[in-house]
C-alpha cells in the first residue's frame, strides 16, 4: 500500500467516523421523541379513560398493567353519553 493509498483510505475513515457521530445524535434525538411522544400518549389515555395507568419500565418499553372497567364502551357510546341524549332523539328535533 503505498502512502497516497493510505492518505486516502484514512480519510475516508474519518469521514465514516463523522458520518457514525451525526447518526448517533440523530438516534438519540429520536428515542428522545418517541419517550416524550409515549408520555404524552399516556397522559392523553389517562384523561380520556379517567384513571391512572401503571407502567412498567422496562427494556422492551412500557407494559400497561392497568386498564379500568370502563373502557369496554366506545367512543361513540360516550359521546352520546355526554351530549344527554340519544341521537334518535336529535335527528327527529330537526325533521
């Protein structure tokens, strides 16, 4: 291998070694995200569901151990719920 060879390939070397540097920040940025994203998303399911959900931490991420009762209504079920009528009812006040 001759010296210019080796000037070369070291310099490729270093390129690839900055090049590994910028995508660790880059994964880092993004499971930064994904931990905030998930926190939100519990809190969101929190609200929405009434009731605090226990996680488990762990290397697999977080495991809902906590689900409660109420959330074998749907969606639209709680928003009829919440309007205080049916939407049999309110289809016929606009015939």
């Amino acid at each position: 291998v001759t010296l210019a060879a080796f000037s070369r390939m070291d310099t490729r070397v270093a390129n690839i070694e900055e090049e590994i540097v910028e995508i660790r920040s880059t994964l880092v940025d993004v499971q930064k995200s994904v931990k905030e994203g998930h926190a939100s998303f519990i809190v969101l399911m929190e609200k929405y569901l009434g009731k605090s959900i226990v996680t488990d931490e762990g290397d697999s991420g977080s495991v809902a151990k906590t689900i409660p009762e109420n959330t074998q209504r749907t969606l639209g079920e709680k928003i009829g719920d919440s309007s205080g009528g049916s939407k049999v009812d309110t289809l016929t006040e606009f015939r």
